[in-house]
C-alpha cells in the first residue's frame, strides 16, 4: 500500500483531523521562506522585526515591513495546497488549520476555522489605544503610517520577535492538538518556538501525524507516522485524488 493511500485511510477514518501548516505551503504561492538558502533573513536583518528596534526606529522597520509584507505578500494567491484544505474542510474531512503564516493565505482560499498562531498581516493595530483596522484601509504612502483615531503608531497585527503569542490563538491551537486524532503537517521545519511544540502535543495525545514535506524536518524522524515527500500542492493533489477513490 502506497503512503498516500494510508495517509487518505488515516484521514478518513479520523474523528478529528487538524491540519498544520508553515512556511512551505505559501513557497508555491510566490512567498519566500525567512529562512534557509534564499529566505527572506538572507536580504533582510530580521532586527528590523524586533519589537524594540520598531519601537526605536518605525519609520525604517516600516520601510522593510512595506516591502516584504505589503508589496510582496500583497501580489500573491492561494495555491493548490491551501484550496486542497478548504475543501476537506468543507467536506468534513478537517476540523481546522493551525498556521504559523501570516499571509492569511488559508482564509482566502476558503478556510473557515484558522488559528493563525502568529498574527495576521491583514490587520494593523495601534499600539496606543489597541484599535484594529483592515490594513487595505490604512495609507502606507507616508511612513510610518498613523492611527486615525489617536495618531498613534500602527504596527501589523503579527507578531515581531520579542512579543508573546496571542493568548487565545496560543490556547486554540494547542486545544486543537490534544483533541486532534490525526494532524497533517505542511510545509514546517520544526525550528520556530513554540509553535513546534504543537505537533508533539499531537502526538503526545496519541495522533497519527502526517507529514508533507520536500525534504525531512525536525518532526520526520521523531513524530511522524507517514512521511509524504513532496511539494505542498503536489501531494495535497495526490493525497485528495486517494481520498476521492475512499469516498467515491
């Protein structure tokens, strides 16, 4: 039996499947990752991303900020992968997705339930009087960009490197793992905490855990049951072709 049909058997017979998803499944959409041979980290200083170097010097975090998230992100679409989700979701076939992305690439492919553990750049928030705005609605013509309301400084409601987790996607996503009796991973390296502690609760709460990813991770060896090795959309379409004959 191939991998894929145990992955789709292991999908189907599941009371509650969660899916996981990181850097990897957005490549295919044209994002870069932050890491690795030609991550974003590679042109950019990620101290630009620290909240106290934003706080010190908005006006040049915010450059980079337009740069990467806005004019960068903003051109791109889901992919094959991310719409492979929505409509498991929209089939039964999964509860929810976890992501450490920022894109909100999953909510526009149609994804429903998404804990998007580290923010999401398709809102600003002041960090005076905690208004959240629809980023579209916010003029970045003018750095850095001011609250409407107070005039206070605006920052994308993601998380910089020395804020905490978000209480409540941290508590969700984390619930999601100990309900969860299969999750699938996507495009994760296992390197960025806290968010890798969450397949390990998974599979600490006894879920069968699938991976997909074009080359072994931190999880393959010590978490995961099946390994899919391929690209995000080429085995999303793969597994979702056995899981059609399944429910055919």
């Amino acid at each position: 039996m191939s991998d894929y049909k145990k992955a789709a058997e292991t999908i189907v017979a599941a009371t509650r499947c969660v899916a996981f998803t990181g850097a990897g499944i957005s490549v295919e959409s044209g994002i870069p990752p932050f890491r690795g041979e030609n991550g974003l980290w590679n042109k950019y200083d990620p101290t630009t991303f620290d909240i106290q170097y934003f706080m010190e010097n908005t006006a040049h975090s915010w450059a980079a900020i337009r740069d990467i998230f806005y004019d960068l992100f903003g051109q791109v679409l889901p992919n094959a992968a991310h719409y492979a989700l929505a409509e498991m979701e929209a089939r039964g076939l999964l509860t929810a997705v976890v992501t450490q992305n920022v894109d909100n690439l999953h909510s526009d492919a149609g994804s429903k339930i998404v804990y998007e553990f580290h923010g999401s750049l398709k809102k600003i928030i002041c960090l005076s009087c905690g208004n959240r705005f629809a980023a579209a609605e916010v003029d970045m013509n003018r750095l850095p960009p001011a609250c409407g309301g107070c005039g206070g400084v605006l920052k994308p409601d993601v998380i910089f490197f020395g804020e905490p987790i978000p209480e409540v996607a941290a508590a969700c996503s984390f619930e999601e793992a100990e309900k969860t009796d299969c999750m699938i991973l996507i495009g994760t390296t296992g390197t960025v905490a806290p968010a890798n502690m969450i397949p390990s609760r998974a599979k600490s709460s006894n879920a069968r855990i699938i991976e997909i990813n074009p080359v072994p991770s931190e999880y393959t060896s010590g978490v995961t049951d099946i390994f899919l090795q391929d690209s995000a959309t080429t085995a999303m379409e793969k597994l979702m072709e056995e899981i059609d004959k399944l429910e055919s």
